[in-house]
C-alpha cells in the first residue's frame, strides 16, 4: 500500500525568519497522520527547518544537487553536504531547472544516480509544456524523459523513488490539469515504471501531482486512484493553507 505524500517546494522564498515563523505555525496545527508530510527549502533553510521540526515526521528536502561528489564546482552543493545534515529528499529536474538552468535529461540521470549513491530520496520531476501537450506530445515527452532520466538506476534504487507530474502550464498560472488529465498521466508514468522495471516496482512507486495544488483542489486530486500525492509549490507557504492540503 503506497502511503500519500506531500511536499512543498518553497522554490526561493522564505528567509531563516520567515521560515521559523512558518515551523512554528506550522507546528501547531500538524498531527502527524498517515500522510507523509515533507517541505523542500533553500539551502539555507534547511538546518533550520530540521531543527524546528525535529520529534516530528515531517521531513525536509532539498530543490537541487550537484552530481559529482565533490570538486571545483563554485556555487554548487553537494548530496553528501546535504545528507550530513539529516535531508533525506532532494527535487531533482524541476521544470523550473530545465527551463532556466540548463538541466537536461542527462544532467537529471546523473542527479538521480548520485542521490540514490547517498541514500537520498530523488523526486523526479517530469511533464510537458503546454505547446507539447496541444501537439499531442504530453505521453512522448514525459515516457522519454522517464526513460532517459532513469537510465541505469537499478530496480532495488527504483523502488524508492518519487515522481512529480508537474504539466509545466499548470505550475504557477493557477490552471491546474483536471483531476481526470493528473491521474491519466500519473497512470501512464505507472505503465512506463512497469515497462522499465517491473509491476513490483510500478506498484510502489510514489507519483505526486504537481502544478496549482490549492486547498480547494487538493481533494479531488488526491482522490484519484494513480496520484499518491502532491508537490505543491504557492500553497506550501502557506501554514493554513498547506496543512489542508496534508489533511485533504
Ligand atoms: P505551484 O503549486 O505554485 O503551481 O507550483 C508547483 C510546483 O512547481 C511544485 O514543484
């Protein structure tokens, strides 16, 4: 049985401040449930973030991390740095980094590979834009992107792993994919896990729904039988809005 799974992206928002603010509000309106909760911060949030909710399940996660394992990469952080201090999830191919930061499929193999080598929980993101999706090119685009992003990883390191479908029109315009166009894709992405390794795995793998994921929707989404969770970005700033989205 798949336990449901929400995380927040706070993408980059929130000072040490505000993020203490929000742990502590946070804080008093969580019960830890069958839900697993996570938030994925900035760098510099994140001991802070594990520090406030230490004695909870909540768990935080990173947005980004190099592939190497080290080296004269300026400006980069590594997933030994941030397994150190207790992350235990790291987004790894966001949209948001293919399209502004060069990250690509292979870049996302590499990501994926190294996360797993230090027993980082990756969150593979993968979906369309809104131009592959009215050519008819939503399946291609994300099968390929599954396909090349997983190359390598083995069925035991698959087993683990959580996907966002993340439909790049529906990430911070408020159009979010219906219910029934989140779960055909989501089903989808099961049907390719399969191909690739096996129904064992299919069956296990977390696939979260990503892209204007708000209280009021957060229901119907959940309700549908191939999404297992969400990745929720605006509404993860917010403490009264992000602990309905985890009690949906
Ligand atoms: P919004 O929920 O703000 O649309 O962002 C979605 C997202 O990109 C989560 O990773």
């Amino acid at each position: 049985m798949r336990k449901p799974f929400i995380a927040g992206n706070w993408k980059m928002y929130k000072t040490t401040a505000e993020a203490k603010a929000f742990a502590r509000a946070f804080t008093k309106l969580y019960n830890s449930s069958d839900v697993q909760t996570a938030i994925c911060a900035p760098y510099t949030q994140l001991e802070t973030l594990i520090e406030a909710f230490k004695g909870t399940d909540i768990k935080i996660g990173a947005q980004n991390m190099h592939f190497a394992e080290e080296g004269a990469f300026t400006g980069e952080i590594s997933a030994k740095m941030l397994k150190e201090i207790g992350v235990d999830y790291c987004i790894i191919g966001h949209s948001e980094r293919r399209q502004y930061f060069g990250e690509t499929d292979e870049t996302v193999n590499l990501k994926l590979r190294k996360a797993f080598s230090a027993d980082i929980i990756p969150i593979l993101c993968v979906g369309e834009s809104l131009e592959e999706r009215d050519g008819g090119k939503a399946f291609d685009v994300v099968k390929n992107q599954l396909a090349s992003g997983l190359k390598e990883i083995t069925k035991e390191q698959a087993s683990s792993l959580v996907i966002a479908y993340e439909p790049v029109w529906a990430i911070g315009t408020g159009r979010n994919a219906t219910p029934e166009q989140a779960d055909e894709m989501c089903g989808f992405i099961r049907d390719t896990i399969e191909e690739l390794y096996d129904d064992v795995v299919s069956d296990q793998t977390i696939i979260q729904y990503g892209g204007s994921v708000k209280p009021a929707n957060a229901t119907d989404i959940m309700n549908m039988p191939e999404i297992d969770g969400a990745l929720v970005g605006g509404a993860s700033l917010i403490p009264e809005d992000f602990i309905e989205i985890v009690n949906f």
